[in-house]
C-alpha cells in the first residue's frame, strides 16, 4: 500500500470534502470507477489528508464550498509516497468553476446529532468541527435561480423558505424542509468538507442560511449576504466583505471582522459602542461623497458590507448626515432590488424624513415587501422591519396581520449578534 | 370648559396664597397650584412646576412590585410562572427616582414640567412630594392605571416638540429576541391572556418614535429573561399609545436615548425593600456622571451616564454574586440634567490579583492628606474599593500580598468624571 496524500493548501477555506475514485482498465474500458472513498481535507500548509491505497490511478475530484467540483488525476505507481494539492487543480486564472455537478430532487434536513464546537466562515462555505466523530449532516443552502430570467425582487426572495415555520407553534415537526441540501462531512481531524448538492450558492442572491443544532437547541445563522449582484458570487463577496461568523461550542456564532470601519459598525451593532462608530461613518461617509464607488452605481469593492452597515447605523443614531445614509441607502436598494436589508433600511430612512405622504406610502410599501422575503441579514433590519411594520399597524389591517405573522421571525431573534440568528429554543442562559 | 376643583377654598397649602372666600373655585392664575386640578384628570400625577409654559421636562416613574396573580399576591395564580416573584425592591426605585427628579433636577433648558408615579406594592402608600411635602395617592399601576398615566403624559408631551420626555419602568420583564414586555400589577389576570396585563414595550419605543417631543429619554429596570408565550398570536402586551405615521411628517425622527438595566436574556437585580441595584447606579450616576460644557455648566448625558451606571450597577450586583450589564440602545447624547458644581467622583480601585483584596490595604492621598484607608473590599464580596473623590490628583497606594511577600504599589492619578478606575497591580516575574 502506499500512502496518497491529498492537501489543500488555500487559505481560503478551512477545508472541503473530496471523494477519491480508482479508475483502472476493466472489461477493457478506461476510466472505469473501481470504488471510491471520501475524505475530509483541511487547508493550510500543514493541512492534509492521507490514504493507504494501492498502486494504480486515482481520480480526486473535490467539492469546493462554491459548489464547483475540480478534478485531478494521479498515479500511484510503487511504494512512494504520492501527493496531490486540490488548490492546484484550480484553473490558472484563479477561478475554479469547471464541472459542476447537478444533483436534483429534495431533500430533508438533518440536524447533526452530536453536540461539539462547529465554526463556519462566511457564507458557511467552509467549517471547523471540534470533539466530533466523522458523521455526515447536512446544512441548508439555497436553491439555484434561474439567472436567465429578469430579477424579480420578490421572486427571489420567495426561493428561500419563510423561516417563521419551523418555529411557529404546531409546526408538524419542527424541521423545515428544504428544496435542496449540502451536506457536510465532519472529520475526527476537527474538519469538515462541504458537499454541494445542485449547484451551490454561487447563483443565488439573498441571505444564505445555515442551521446548526447542540441538544435541543437549533440555532439558524444568517450568514451575512445582504445582497449579490448580478455577476458577483459569494465567495468573492465574502472575500471582499472580510467577515467571518464563527459558531462556537455554546452554539452561539462569533463574528470577526477584518475592517476597521466594519468592525466599528459591528461594535455598535453589538454593543452601542458609538464612539468608534461616529469615527467610522465620518470615514464611510467620505467614501460616498468622492471615494470608490462604481461609476454605474454598484457596490464598492472593499468591504460592501460597511456601507449597509453604515446606513443602518446612520439612520438610527440620527446621524448628521442621516440624508447621505438615506441616499445611499436608495442607491443599495437600486443596485440590488433583491436585498431586503436595502428595503428597510430604505423605508427606515422614508418612515423616519417622511415630507409628505407619499414618503410615507412609498416607506408601507417597502416595508411590507421586505416582510414578503427572509428576514434582513442584521438583527437591527429586523428591528427596524418590526418598528415599521408596528408604525403602520395601527392605521392599516394588512401591516397589522404582517407585523403578527413576522413577529414570529422577531421574538426568535437573538438580540446580541449583529447578523441575523434565530433560536428555536429560548436561549439557555 | 374647566373643571372644579374638589377642596374646600381657603389658603393653598401648596404655595401659601390665600384664596378668595367666596366665589369661584380658585384657578391658576390665583395659586398657580395646577395639581390638584390636574390630578382630576391624571390621578399619577405627584408633582407639577409653577408653570408648564415652554419646553419642560415631563416624567412618568412606573414601580410594579406587586403582582396579584403572581405567587404572594392574594389573587388567583396564574399557572407556569414559578419564577415570577412578587419584588420588593421597584417600589422603592420608582420612590427615590421621584423623590430625585423633584429635589434634585436642573435643566434649565428643558425644566422639570411634571412627575407622575405609579406604584404596586402590596400596602399601597401615598407619596409624599419632598418639595411641596403634600402627599398623594398613587394609582396602583393595573393595566388601565398605567395606559390612562402613558396617555396623559403623552398629552403634556405633546404641547411644544421642545419637551423632554422621561420615561423609567422598574418591574418584571421579559423578551423573546425583539419582542419585549414590562408585567404590570394585573398580569396573569386572564390566564388565557396573560399579557394583556402587561405593556408591550416593542411597540413603546416604536410609537413614541412619532410623538411630539424631540427629546426622549428611557430608563427600563427589568428583567429582559424569556418566557413562554409571548409573541404568542401577536400578543406582546398591551399598547399604550397610538400616533399615526404621519405624527411627525417633516420633523424627522426624535432623539431617544433607551437605557437598559441588564443585556438582553438577562436578569437585573434588586433587594426588598431597597432601590435596585440599577436604580442605586442611576442615582449615583445622576449626581456624579458630569462633563463641563463651553460655558463651564456640568452636565450629565446620557453617554455618560449609562457609561457609569455600566460600571456602578456591575459592581453592586457582585456584592450578591450576580452579573448585571446594563446597556443602552439608542446612544443620542441627550443633555439630562445639570449640577450645580464640579461632581464628586465614583472612584473603583482593584487590586491584581483580584483575590488578595481581602488581606490588602488602600491608602489615598491627596498631596499630604489622606482621605481615605480601605482594609479589605468596601462591602462584603466585592471585589474593588470604592469611593467617592472630588476631582483633583490623588495617589493610590496599595499593599498588596502576593507570593507570600507585601508589595506595595502606588499609582498617582487624576480623579476625573464620570468616572475613574484604578487598578494596582502586583506583577510578577521577567519584565514586571
């Protein structure tokens, strides 16, 4: 036998799945599957994955957190040991979309069984599992959308699942059902690979959830996507967002942030500390008045978040400007129609400068919009949908039924984090 | 048309002016003793100033302590709520914050309008007005009680956007995420609709959003601890005020400052029969959480008073071995109430490590003086000395036992609001 070790070493990930495949002359066919294995590969220098295998070629084809599947071959030849580095089996030009592989058909969710520390990174493209055996769950992702078709706001929105039901009072069972699944492998190593069923989160604009359960305490993570443009794609958002949720063995998701301004916006968002926040919108402030927006009105290549963040925390600190975080609040909401973050924040800024009624109208309707789709990917969206909603329930029956139904969404919200995280248990604390 | 007043005429026992003996019953303009008039329509009312012309301050204090369908409270229990207690303690708070807005409140831009308490204690006691030294009963705070107070004081607020309004809850709450209610004396009296005796807080600090006033302070001293049903079918209270979303076309939103005694899904503490720990760290807070503005005035806003009453509420609820975070939800930097010269200040001095506090000592001087020694903590289980400072440069010297040898470590440093905290630390190996 001889040792076939396969590394990933991307810092990008913490590590993916991928499924070793023998492939051999038989019946005098090639490449022929003689049986495979999977394994679970963790990133980074020192991350790799061996395998006994015996001489003979070996397809490695690995599943990477985008949903796309890269393939290398390798031959095992005598008793040396053979390497095999999945990152460069990446195209050239850096991009790794080469063959997807579609696998159509629902099916159920699963709640992982065993308890233990299980981190995500942004998007939940990639994961850490500490103190679990290998076991095999699986995590919601989105389903693939028709880019072929004109956007429609409340189309999109409509793909994801309305998260009140698991948790509304006699749901059948308590599980969403899920048009489509990922599952993950969780590996003694403390790592876990992703394998994507149909085609991923890469098409998908909106909030990408991903739920995670310890006893009988589930806990949905929003993972901060408030928008995705047309041509853009998650991981490359993520990499420009420099976000990163954890979810720690309480089951509570940690968030770390490499950008300063965006760090002080998450600051305040947690914590109220408005001090650094202040600091942080004069900066973001500058960027919307001469810095680096596109000319055709889409988003800012560093950090995109921080500018949403900004416009939330603008508008309900009645910041100075609070008619810049208003406008660029609009700008958002017409660069990406889809995000419901945008929305409310746009009908915030309408509700709370309203001129005249049609502020006001125009502020009813895109709060009951965004009510349609999930809920806002900051727990302060959820708020503020929640206020605007209750603004308009006194003197209007249809905000009146939708503030009860999305009060549902509202009472589950965690109201420590910064990005979304329902509770389908009262917290144990 | 106006409504006459119930006393007998004579001389105003409130400001001393004698009343005509025949005629009219007496107005204003002849006692200006407007209370007794308006507590015809507002029975919360304790306190009301000479004049309530231009901008004034109006406060609405709500102390729930006793629950009459809660265990101890003489009525039918509601079922599933073991861990609701009757309180002893937010009568008491809302007592002292009234007696405080009364003596000691100055804001000469936005002065002290009108004071309304509602008070559930099981013996229901009048308030006695420390300035006017009249005494007034209080409405017992039911549902109706506190939703016909919230109306009227909403009505006072509403007669120039130049008011400040003050608003402070202490009593039992809950939260489930983003959904909040403060329990009021008849919560649990329909068990198939509990929080029907509660106030929906949510829709609170949403709806004063649309009133009048532009300046909005909120102090809630509750527990903000889940519980089981609420949000049920919508219900998360009662809603005690209504304004349409029009209410403030044109005038943008109000400044609101909301301060929390405890971090959401936490408790907040107290003691029978004592103000709250929050409370005892607002008051503290009230008198000392100053900075001086442009024209040399001390005054305390909001930042800085939820800044030190963080700090001072933490501290004493350790000294029941608790941890209590207060927090702050809207941060606008509201100008509350001015003192009439430089504060003095909280000082918390720690020693490191943390638990040799019990065998060490504190000595502070200033120049030559020494103004105070401290052997041990200041109160049992706390775990820092506190004391009160003017402002000026002190050094802090402590002997400190670590490692079986006194260290004595000395720190000079400038005692300066809201708040100064100091810690002396004994390092030890390379570099210390």
């Amino acid at each position: 036998m001889t040792a076939l070790t396969i590394s990933l070493d991307d810092s990008s990930w913490r590590g993916i799945s991928a499924r070793v495949t023998r492939v051999g002359e038989a019946d005098g066919r090639r490449a022929t599957r003689m049986g495979s294995r999977k394994v679970v590969v963790s990133a980074g220098r020192t991350g790799s994955t061996s395998i006994d295998v015996s001489p003979g070629e070996y397809l490695v084809e690995a599943t990477l957190p985008t949903g796309d599947v890269v393939t290398g071959m390798c031959k095992v030849v005598g008793d040396g040991p053979v390497s095999v580095d999945i990152a460069r089996m990446h195209a050239p030009d850096g991009t790794v979309a080469k063959t997807r592989i579609p696998r159509q058909g629902a099916r159920d969710f699963e709640f992982p069984s065993a308890g233990g520390m299980l981190s995500t990174s942004f998007l939940g493209l990639d994961a850490h599992v500490a103190g679990m055996e290998p076991e095999v769950f699986t995590t919601p992702v989105q389903p693939r959308l028709d880019r072929s078709a004109p956007p429609d706001p409340l189309a999109l929105a409509k793909h994801l699942p309305r998260v009140v039901r698991p948790f509304e009072p006699g749901a059948p069972d308590g599980r969403l059902r899920f048009p489509m699944a990922s599952r993950v492998l969780a590996g003694a190593d403390g790592t876990v690979g992703y394998e994507m069923d149909g085609q991923g989160a890469s098409g998908a604009p909106g909030p990408v959830w991903m739920e995670f359960a310890k006893g009988t305490q589930v806990r949905k993570v929003m993972l901060p996507l408030p928008w995705l443009p047309e041509g853009e794609t998650p991981k490359r958002l993520s990499e420009r967002s420099r976000v990163r949720v954890d979810v720690a063995e309480d089951g509570k998701p940690r968030v770390s942030v490499d950008d300063a301004r965006f760090g002080a916006m998450i600051g305040y968002l947690t914590t109220r500390r408005i001090a650094e926040a202040r600091t942080a919108l004069e900066a973001i402030a500058d960027d919307v008045a001469v810095g680096p927006f596109p000319a055709d009105g889409g988003l800012p290549d560093a950090a995109p978040h921080a500018y949403l963040a900004a416009c939330y925390v603008g508008i309900l600190e009645q910041d100075v400007r609070t008619h810049t975080w208003g406008r660029l609040a609009e700008r958002l909401h017409r660069a990406c129609p889809t995000s419901v973050d945008a929305m409310v924040v746009t009908a915030r800024y309408l509700l709370v400068t309203a001129r005249d009624t049609d502020d006001l109208t125009r502020a009813r309707s895109l709060f009951l919009q965004a009510s349609e789709g999930p809920p806002p990917t900051f727990t302060i969206g959820v708020q503020m949908l929640l206020d605007g909603l209750s603004a308009f329930a006194d003197e209007d029956e249809t905000m009146a039924a939708r503030r009860t139904e999305f009060l549902c969404v509202a009472r589950s919200v965690d109201t420590g984090q910064p990005f979304t995280v329902l509770s389908s248990a009262p917290s144990p604390d | 048309m106006r409504t006459a007043i119930a006393e007998p005429r004579g001389t105003c026992i409130h400001h001393g002016v004698t009343l005509p003996t025949t005629g009219d019953p007496p107005t204003f303009a002849e006692c200006a003793c407007m209370i007794d008039e308006m507590r015809m329509v507002d029975a919360s009312l304790v306190h009301v100033s000479d004049t309530l012309d231009g901008a004034r301050t109006h406060v609405l204090l709500v102390g729930i302590g006793h629950y009459v369908h809660l265990p101890g409270g003489g009525g039918e229990v509601l079922p599933g709520n073991a861990s609701l207690t009757q309180l002893g303690s937010p009568p008491q708070s809302a007592r002292a914050l009234a007696d405080w807005f009364v003596k000691a409140f100055d804001n000469p831009e936005r002065p002290l309008g009108t004071v309304s308490l509602i008070v559930s204690e099981p013996s229901p006691t009048p308030y006695e007005n420390p300035a006017t030294g009249r005494s007034h009963p209080v409405p017992h705070g039911t549902t109706a009680d506190v939703r016909a107070a919230v109306r009227a004081w909403a009505s006072r607020l509403s007669s120039t956007e130049d008011n400040m309004a003050v608003f402070a809850f202490c009593g039992h709450g809950v939260s489930q995420g983003l959904a909040e209610a403060l329990l009021l004396r008849d919560f649990g009296s329909d068990p198939l609709g509990a929080f029907d005796g509660a106030m929906d807080l949510t829709t609170f600090k949403a709806t004063m959003s649309r009133a009048t006033a532009n300046t909005q302070v909120f102090f809630i001293d509750a527990c903000r601890s889940g519980m089981a049903g609420l949000g049920d079918q919508g219900n998360t209270g009662t809603s005690m005020l209504s304004f349409g979303t029009a209410a403030r076309l044109g005038r943008g939103a109000p400044s609101q400052s909301i301060h929390y005694s405890t971090l959401g899904g936490s408790e907040a503490y107290g003691r029978p029969g004592r103000p709250s720990f929050y409370t005892e760290g607002l008051l503290s807070a009230l008198a000392s959480a100053a900075r001086q503005d442009d024209y040399g005035d001390w005054w305390v806003c909001t930042p800085d008073l939820q800044h030190s009453v963080e700090v001072s509420a933490d501290i004493l609820a350790t000294t029941v071995n608790r941890i209590q975070r207060p927090e702050m939800e809207r941060t606008s930097t509201i100008r509350l109430t001015r003192l009439s010269g430089a504060p003095t200040v909280p000082v918390h001095v720690r020693c490191e490590p943390e638990a040799m506090i019990a065998v060490s000592s504190l000595a502070c001087r200033r120049g030559t003086e020494t103004v105070s020694v401290h052997h041990g903590p200041s109160m049992p289980h706390l775990k820092e000395w506190t004391m009160a400072l003017a402002m000026d440069n002190y050094e802090f010297s402590g002997i400190i036992p670590s490692q079986a040898e006194l260290h004595t470590v000395t720190q000079a440093r400038w005692v300066i609001p809201p708040i100064t905290r100091v810690c002396l630390s004994v390092r030890t190996g390379p570099g210390a």
